[in-house]
C-alpha cells in the first residue's frame, strides 16, 4: 500500500510539473515579447529616407524567416547518459534584430518550431541501456523552442560567424531515450556557424551545434541525450536590408 501510494505521489507530482514548466516558459516568452517591443519602440527604430522619393520613414528592426534542419553524427556525455539514439531535426526558425550589440556582435531574439525524429532502442533499462539486439524504432515529436539569442558578428558582410542559444519543450509520441522516461522534455540547443549571401533577399547558413533534452527528474528516469551535429537552412529576409 505504501509502494501504491509513493506511486501516486510522483505520478501526480510529475503531471504538476508537466503543467508548470510549459506555463513558467510561455510567461517567459511573452515577457521577452514585450521586451523586443520596447527595445524596437525606444532604440532599434531608425530613419531611413528614400533615395528616389525623398520620403522619411521610420525603419523597423530587421526580421528573417528561416527553414533549418539539424542531423546527428555523434554524442557527448556533458548533462546527459544515453548515447544510443540519434536525433534528426527540421522546421522553422525566426529572427529579429532587437537588442542592439554587444561584444562587436549583433543581437537577435530567435526561435525556433522543429518537427523531431528520434532513433532510439525499443526497450531500454530505467537508465537507457539495452541488450545486444535490440531493435532500434522511430519516434516522432515536435521542439517549440521560444526563448533564444543569435549574435552574428561582420554583419554588413556576405560572410557572417554567429553563435545561437534556444531553449524550449520537446514533446515524443513514445517516451524519450528510455522506456521509463518521459514524453515531455525540456531542450536546449546551442550551436556556432556561418550565414552567407545568396540574393538580396535570400541567405544560406551551415553550422554546428549541439542538442541537449531531458525531462529533470519529472519522472525517475533521466538519461537524457546529448547530440551533435551539422545545421543547414535558408533564410529569407523580411523588409528593407537596413544593415548596420
């Protein structure tokens, strides 16, 4: 009876946080909305005049939308256990210059909506381990990703270094890594790269990152994972090209 009923404690305990932690970042998403508003309204708006009408206007803080896509080629044990999964990522990513410079950089507020594939062994141990044999399956999954830094140096140039941080939830249709684990993760990206020019509306970016999720103890087993590997995308710029 004592077992049943610890059983129900950390079942209803991991629901409570299942139920906060996605309310604490979407408070903390709209928090950084109002922030970029206020950045844009008070220091990012510009005048810019027209060279063939003459017309004054007040510029807004450049904006990107990009296609990405991220694939595994390898694993590091850095915050998690498990190294016996792949990950293959790929979705949209969006981008606003909103909070000036700093350190010779250029900062941009990004986020990211990424469709999850996740290769993983069909049945594991409470810490991701499995037997010599076991199949491996896929299981999909969506990664919203809504709080998030780029700082992109040499930004009036056609060749641009940036690095990038986002943090967010990844949901699974089949609990993650281990088959005691969750099907709620939180993620954590944070990768370096460059973004180059193609057109006057339309850049490319390759990159490197790595790729952190776990479910923080909502449930006793946590292997989590910790994968690298290569980012490719196209981004499309949003308005006026008003570089720096």
């Amino acid at each position: 009876m004592a077992m049943n009923a610890s059983r129900r404690f950390s079942g209803r305990r991991g629901w409570r946080l299942c139920v906060c932690v996605p309310l604490m970042v979407l408070a903390l998403a709209a928090h950084s909305a109002v922030g970029e508003d206020a950045a844009a309204a008070s220091k990012d708006s510009a005048t810019v005049m027209d060279s063939q009408s003459g017309v004054t206007t007040t510029g807004k803080p450049e904006q990107e939308f990009g296609m990405e896509g991220f694939a595994s080629v390898g694993h590091m044990h850095i915050f998690a256990n498990s190294w016996w999964s792949n990950l293959y990522l790929g979705g949209a990513d969006y981008y606003r210059h909103s909070w000036g410079h700093a350190a010779g950089a250029r900062l941009d507020y990004t986020a990211a909506v990424l469709a999850v594939v996740l290769k993983q062994p069909e049945m594991t141990t409470v810490w991701g381990n499995f037997p010599p044999g076991t199949p491996h399956v896929y299981t999909e999954g969506l990664d919203i990703a809504p709080i998030g830094l780029r700082m992109q140096w040499l930004s009036k140039h056609a060749v641009r270094p940036y690095l990038i941080s986002r943090g967010g939830l990844m949901g699974t249709t089949k609990k993650a890594v281990s088959t005691y684990g969750s099907y709620l993760n939180l993620s954590l990206q944070i990768g370096t790269g460059v973004q180059f020019h193609l057109s006057p509306r339309w850049d490319g970016q390759i990159g490197w990152q790595l790729f952190h999720f776990s479910n923080a103890f909502m449930v006793p087993s946590n292997p989590g994972l910790d994968s690298s590997g290569y980012t490719c995308g196209l981004n499309y710029h949003l308005g006026p090209r008003n570089r720096e």
